[in-house]
C-alpha cells in the first residue's frame, strides 16, 4: 500500500508540473512578480539591497508555490478530474502529498532561479547552506500545503484567488519582506509571530545574512509545524467534502 | 454469504444523506440487495435520483455507505477497497480526463496511477488509442477532441490497467447517433473478453440491446432484477397486432389491436377493421422493455429523457 502512496504521489506532482505549472506565463509570473515588488520597493527606500534579498526569496517561494496551488485542486474538483484520483489505489493523504510535492518543485524551481541572480550579484560569501536549504524546503512545504488548504477551502476558481491573496497581501506586509519586524509597533510584531511568511524570511536572512541557531531551530520548527498542520486540515476539509 | 465467483455481491447498501433542519433525511438508496455475474453486462436504471450514480459511488469507494455490505470480486468493500481499486475501471456520467495532457500522455498517467509496468505503458497506450480509433489524435489535448472521442478516451483511461469489472455511468448520454453507436459495440465487445460491466443508462433500448439482466431502481430501491426477457414475460402488458392496410387509392394506414381481451377477439376485430382494404402485414409485437419500465415505475419514459437533457445518445440500433 505504501508502493502505491509513493507512486501515486509522485505521478500525481509529475502530472500536475506538466499539466498546469510549467507554462510559460507560470514561470514568468513567478520569477517577475517578486521582483517587480521588490524593485519598487527599492526604488522608493534605496539602502542596502542585500537586505531585501531573503523577502524576495521567500516571497518567490510563496508565489511560486501557492498561486497554481491554489487553484489546482478546485479547478479539478469542478471538471472531475480529482475523482479520478481518489479512484486510484491511492490514499487521500498521499494524493494531497502529491499536490503538494508538485507545488513544491515548481515554487523551488523558480526561487532557484532568483537564488542564483541573488547570490551572482551580491556574492555568497557568509551563506550558510545548510540553513538555507531547510529554509527553502521547508517554507516550500508550509507554502504549498497553504495553497493546498485554500483550494480544498472553497468550491470555485475565483473563491480560490480571492481567498489566496486575502492571506498572501496582508501577510507580505506583515511578514518583515520590507520592514523588519522590530521596527513594527508590538501588537503587529505578535500578529506577525502567526504567520509562516515571518519565519520562512528570518530563517533565511539568518542563511544569508547570519544570525543564531537558535533563531532558525525556532524558525524551522515553527515552518515544520504550519506544514503538518495545514496538510491534516487541507486532508480532513477535503475528505469532509468528497463525502 | 459472500462468495468469489460473483463479480459484486450487495446486501441491504443504504445512503442517507442528512438534509437542512427541519428536514428529514434523503435516503438517495434505501437497502439495496442485488449481485452481479462475473462477465456479464449488468443494467442499472431508474430515473433521475433514482440512486443509481450513488450506488456506483459507494461501490467505488467515493462515497461511504451509512449501512450494508457489498464484496467486489471477492474482495470486501469495506476492508479491501485499495485492493478492489486495482482491479476495477470507472467510467464517470462527464468525461473528466486532463485537458491539459494529450490522448496519449492521459492513458500513460492512468497507467502510472495503477502501477501498470514501465515497459507496458507505451505499447499498450498506443494499442488503446487504436482500439478506440483514437490514434489520429494521439498527440492532441484532451480538451480539443469531440465529445465522442472524449467519451471513448474515458473509456480507454479506465481499461488502461486491465480491470476486470467496469463500471460504465450513462456512457452515451450527450453523444450524437454515430458516436453512441459505437461505443455500443465497444461496450459488446468488453463482455466478449469476459469484462463485467455494470451499466447505468437511462436509455432503454440501449439496455435492452446491451444487458444480460437489468435492475430497475426507483427512489432508491430495486423494483425488479431480472434479464431482459423475463421482466418482458412478468409484465402485465399482452402482445399487440399491428396490421398495415392499404386502401382502393394506395394510402397505407397502420392499426394495432390489443389481445388483452384474447387473441381470437383481437383478430376478429382486425379481420372487422381491414374490411375494403388489402391487408399488407401483420405483426405481433411484443412488449417492450420501455413498456416493462412504465409499468413498473409509473413513469413515462419521455420525462425521464427530458430530466436527461433530451434525447442524446441516438437510437440503439447497432
């Protein structure tokens, strides 16, 4: 049973990567966006422009994972496809995992891109590897599971966007992408403590700028545990609502 | 008892659905008993919300049943379902393969989904694409093809690991008369090789054309199991004579005659009514299965295509 799980979740992500995520206006949208932000944002506050470099992967990260993400299960669910999957031997759980793997290496791919514009322009000097691959898979998975939550949320396509980008715009604000968190006032500093976006940016400024390992054992934790919490609701809401 | 030979055996399956307070509960199948023969073609059919779309669910394991039990191929539904989806095809009401991915690049995945083996997906895809006559459109997107051809590539999809039972859900429906046709005689030939068939249709002619035995579900629950000829030879209605007439200036008339009163009485009364006219033929005919249907149900057949969206699909002739 196991066999089939694995095989099924990686068809599935092979599937959804040739159906919907590799496109061309797809890998254009999300390499160009989180630039385009970033670059009016530095246009308006020139300063240190490495500084901006881990929002703007980890925003590259949460586009680039959730966008499609969003909408694939539901886009699914109104044409019939997604039954087709729930009819194979393959376990609901491992069907989502397959979602979410799919989101995962088109978010990654992307933000590869970017990483390696970053580091050719800034230099890598001070990188910490190790911390900034768990950052990057880990905020990968919180991302792509937020993604995967939100598409079994809702029953239609534009639910699916608007609901996306009710989480996504307020949380790129908040997250400390431009403003650093401690020059937010308190009580926007603990709002900003719920959300994964915060953790995803100081656990990679502390990959590529340095900062404690205490600092990004809390930030990976905190990522692990909205991953595993977002999938369970992702897989229970969507079980609640194939019934 | 549950036994292997059979190829779904079903005691007392029930779906209650809960409704908004205040109402009562839908119960969409109310307690259905029935088994079905290895290889044989079984017809489903009943009218819209008969129930007919949820019984294949709960057989399918899309939907869990609130009480009974059923065994699919031997296999308990309710213990074995990973091993029952190895081993069935289901062909859904909307054929809902990727627009996205072409003909063939679906049939792989539906092969990579089962487990099908490396070597075997490229030879057997391109072998279905031709049992279909799909293979010209073998590398165009799902979403360009006809309606037909979506309809048989489902089809394909769903027989691309080799089941042993399909389940088809209204497989004509919507389609135009050549296409209907022929994924007739592919439904013919799948019982040929010994695939069991279970076919919901809500096009009598189809089934009776199709189907070794026919159950007839209404709000739920089975009304009639049994082949064709014997729900034709339980049923109520008698043969008619139907006698064609022409008179001195060449115009054919056509009148039937019930023998519900006895045949002597029904040929005296035709014998009456050809007086001055040339008798051209006579037939019997016998009841029809959409006479069995409407006695049965209650229902007129023509509302029941009317739910359907008219009368797509063709006749069943082929």
């Amino acid at each position: 049973m196991l066999v089939d799980d694995l095989r099924g979740m990686f068809y599935i992500a092979l599937k959804d990567l040739k159906a919907y995520y590799f496109k061309p206006p797809n890998i254009s949208w999300g390499i160009l966006f989180p630039f385009a932000f970033i670059l009016a944002f530095a246009i308006r506050n020139p300063g240190d422009l490495r500084a901006l470099v881990p929002g703007l992967l980890a925003l590259t990260i949460l586009f680039g994972t959730s966008s499609m993400e969003a909408i694939v299960i539901v886009f699914e669910r109104r044409t019939g496809s997604l039954e087709r999957l729930m009819l194979a031997p393959v376990r609901l759980p491992a069907m989502l995992a397959g979602k979410l793997l799919g989101g995962m290496t088109f978010g990654l791919t992307v933000t590869l891109v970017v990483l390696v514009v970053s580091l050719a322009v800034f230099g890598a000097a001070g990188t910490n590897w190790l911390i900034l691959f768990l950052s990057l898979i880990l905020s990968a998975t919180a991302f792509s599971a937020l993604g995967a939550y939100v598409s079994v949320a809702v029953r239609e396509i534009f639910e699916a966007q608007t609901l996306a980008n009710f989480i996504r715009f307020p949380m790129m604000f908040l997250g400390g992408v431009f403003v650093p968190l401690a020059s937010m006032p308190a009580w926007l500093q603990i709002v900003a403590r719920f959300l994964p976006l915060t953790y995803s940016v100081e656990a990679l400024r502390v990959a590529l700028s340095g900062g404690s390992w205490a600092t990004a054992a809390l930030d990976l934790g905190m990522l692990a545990v909205f991953s595993v919490v977002l999938f369970v609701l992702a897989v229970y809401t969507l079980a609640r609502h194939t019934e | 008892m549950f036994t292997m030979t059979e190829a779904i055996q079903v005691e007392g399956l029930t779906k209650v659905y809960a409704t908004s307070k205040g109402h009562a509960p839908l119960r969409a199948v109310d307690g259905v008993d029935f088994t079905v023969h290895q290889g044989e073609v079984f017809g489903f059919l009943g009218p819209n919300g008969a129930g007919k779309t949820t019984t294949i669910r709960m057989l399918t394991g899309l939907t869990r049943p609130t009480a009974g039990r059923a065994s699919l191929l031997g296999l308990d539904l309710a213990s074995e379902l990973s091993h029952i989806k190895k081993r069935i095809g289901v062909v859904p009401e909307a054929s809902n393969l990727y627009d996205e991915l072409t003909a063939f690049d679906n049939l792989v995945f539906a092969m990579q989904l089962y487990g099908v083996p490396r070597q075997e997906r490229n030879p057997r895809a391109e072998a279905l694409l031709e049992r279909f006559r799909l293979s010209e459109k073998r590398d165009a997107p799902f979403a360009k093809l006809s309606r037909g051809m979506k309809r048989a590539l489902t089809i394909a999809a769903a027989l691309a690991h080799r089941p042993t039972l399909i389940f088809l859900d209204e497989p004509t429906t919507g389609l135009d008369v050549m296409s209907a046709r022929s994924l007739r005689q592919m439904i013919a030939a799948l019982r040929d090789e010994g695939v069991t068939v279970f076919l919901t249709t809500h096009y009598l002619e189809e089934a009776e054309r199709l189907c070794d035995r026919i159950a007839i579900l209404v709000k739920g629950r089975i009304v009639a199991l049994d082949s064709v000829a014997q729900l034709k030879a339980h049923t109520q209605e008698s043969p008619v004579i139907e006698v064609s007439l022409r008179d001195t200036s060449g115009l054919i008339q056509v009148q039937r005659v019930e023998t519900s009163g006895g045949v002597d009485v029904a040929v005296r009364q035709v014998m009456q009514q050809a007086e001055g006219y040339e008798i051209m033929k006579i037939n019997t005919l016998q009841p029809s299965l959409e006479d069995v249907f409407v006695s049965l149900t209650g229902l007129s057949v023509e509302a029941m295509l009317a739910e359907k969206g008219g009368k797509g699909g063709g006749n069943a002739s082929g």
